[in-house]
C-alpha cells in the first residue's frame, strides 16, 4: 500500500472530530443535527465509503474495513452524548420544583364564544318558545311578492325603490318575477300562514337587508318576527304577550307603552316602548341620560293586527281569524343591552371588541 492510500485511510481525526462536536451539543435536536452532517447522504465518512469503487481492487476490502469501523466508532460516540443528554434532562427533572397535579390545566387556545347579537337572538328567540311560539325559518333570498307584494305594500312604496333593497339576477327566472335579498323576516310570516292552517304561534329570526350604512344602521342586520291568529285574537292579547316579553327580557320592574304608528301589514299598528333600563327617576340619572335623551323610554319593537288584505294573500278566511304581529330588531336590543354606541363595532370583528362580551 502506498504512502498516499494510507494517508486516505487515516481517519482518527475525522473520528475525533466527531466526538469534539457530539460533546458541545446541549440538546437531542442540535446532537441529532451533527450526527446528519457526519453519517448522513452527504457526511464525510459517507463520501469515504462511496470514494471505494475507485481504488484498486486489492485494496477495497481492507479500505471498507477501516471506514466501517470508523463509522462504528462515531455511531458509538453519538449514543453515548444522547444518554448523557437525556439522564441530564432526567435529573433536571428531578431536581427541579415539584409538579402539582391538582393545578387545572394550561389552556393552549381560548376558548371561543357566541356573538353578542346571536346571544341575543336566541335568548328573545328562547322567550317566546316559552310563551308558547314555535320557531320557523325562511330563505334570506326570496320573491318579491313575498316581500312585498303578500305584506300589502302598495306597488309604489318606498320600500320598493331600487336604491332600497338588494336586488338579485336569477337565471331563467320566469318574466316579471324578481327576487331580493330580503328586507324583513316578515316573508317567513307569509310563508307560514300560506302553507299551514290556523291557529299559528310562530317567531323567526335572522339576517335581513336594506341599504342603509351609518352609526345607527347597517347594510345587512338581524330581525325577529312573531305572529298569532286564531279565530278570537285580539290588541289585548298582542299587549298582554309583549309585556311579559319585556318583562322576561328586561326584568320584571320593565313596564311598556305602546304608541300608534303605521305599517303596511297591520291596521291598527304601534310603536311599543319599555322603560329605559339605563336610568331612573329614583337616583336622578335621568335627566341626563343620552339614551332615552331624558324621556325614560326606549323604542323597541313596532307590532300591531294583521291586516285582512295579508290574510287574503295567504288564503285565510279574513272573517273568521284574526291576529297579531310584531317585529323588532336584534342588533339595538344587543347595542342597548351592552352599552354599544356604534352598530358597525358589532359587524368589524375585531377580537379586541367582541372579548368584552
């Protein structure tokens, strides 16, 4: 053998090396690493191995020998520092404070919770349940006629106006029959009443559509519509369920008014109000209180008896039932119940806010 081949396969240094560098590594990761660099596809005593198909035959065996016995050296030196590493890691363990099982656990991820306008929906949605209404849903893509039409809306009402309401393009839509996103939950009253037999006790909730965009309004909200009819329905059952409605949701010292105002669908209809819940005559708050500006009461819902021309739309016998309806919306009771002065903070989603709730 020459003097220039035994110099190839002289690999003490690359075996000290090894060592120095397995011994500096302070964690598993960072040893595991070293041992890639060394022993891995491209490591020094791999290319050793790989460099034998071009020596001389009779050399080959005793070359591989030597790199196998190197390798094994290395290897032996990679398990002795991980052992070492992992009794240091024990005996910090060990060493360290004592673990108190009884501790509760380390939440990785907060949990996550209803938005403030869905925890109100469904707790006024819950109340009337237990007044006795079912619960119904409808599209909020619908007809027109729905909308509108079936309502008794007058073909030039405002609310008609293109620049009101979202209009939708439906695709091989029959001549004529246009379709919205809609603008109250009222369609689902319709649908309801034109679908089933009296006596009804229906609420619905969801998100409804208008274009209005300010502190005060949003382009997309959310409404509950409720209504009665049987045969004998009258103003003073509508007053006696909406009162006890405020009562359960407001508390029990609420009281309620109701003042005349027109809607379309209902004759007579009503504005109801409750006593605002921000201030009392008792403490002298409310004198000052920008909510009610000073007159003690809150608007909440419109409400009123439906109209016999929407019984007729729906195919109820205008003659023989009566009912009531009432519709309020889901964001001001959400603004007025957590103090939000502006609707859009609501639709943001900005974690910053919705964590206060």
């Amino acid at each position: 053998m020459s003097g220039s081949e035994s110099e190839t396969l002289e690999l003490t240094p690359v075996i000290e090396r090894a060592r120095s560098r397995f011994e500096g590594a302070t964690t598993e990761h960072e040893l595991r690493a070293l041992k890639a660099e060394i022993l891995g596809k491209k490591g020094e005593l791999t290319a050793q191995l790989r460099s034998l198909g071009q020596a001389p035959p009779e050399q080959r065996k005793l070359m591989g020998e030597r790199v196998n016995a190197a390798k094994a050296e290395v290897e032996a030196a990679f398990e002795a520092r991980l052992h070492q590493l992992a009794d240091a890691a024990r005996r910090a363990e060990l060493e360290a404070p004592p673990f108190d099982l009884t501790l509760p656990g380390r939440v990785t991820a907060p949990r996550g919770h209803l938005h403030p306008v869905t925890r109100v929906k469904w707790e006024i949605l819950d109340i009337f349940r237990s007044l006795g209404f079912s619960v119904a849903w409808g599209p909020e893509v619908d007809l027109e006629r729905n909308n509108f039409e079936r309502l008794g809306f007058p073909p030039d009402h405002p609310a008609t106006d293109m620049q009101d309401s979202f209009w939708v393009d439906v695709k091989g839509a029959t001549a004529g029959v246009r379709a919205l996103l809609r603008t109250h939950t009222s369609t689902v009253q319709v649908r309801e009443m034109s679908t089933r037999e009296p006596p009804l006790a229906v609420v619905s909730g969801g998100p409804v559509y208008r274009r209005d965009d300010d502190v005060t309004h949003s382009p997309m909200f959310h409404q509950i519509e409720g209504f009665l009819v049987d045969e004998r329905t009258n103003f003073a059952e509508l007053k006696g369920v909406l009162g006890e409605f405020a009562r359960r949701l407001y508390g029990p010292e609420c009281s309620v008014r109701f003042r005349p105002s027109y809607f379309p669908f209902v004759e007579p209809g009503a504005e109801m109000d409750v006593t605002c819940v921000f201030c009392s005559p008792d403490d002298g708050s409310r004198a000052s209180c920008r909510v009610c500006k000073a007159s003690g009461w809150l608007e909440v819902l419109g409400c009123g008896m439906i109209h016999p021309e929407v019984f007729r739309h729906c195919g109820i016998d205008a003659e023989r039932y009566r009912g009531f309806a009432f519709g309020l919306g889901v964001d001001r009771v959400a603004m007025l119940r957590y103090g939000i002065p502006d609707i859009r903070l609501l639709f943001e989603n900005d974690p910053r806010f919705l964590t206060q709730f």
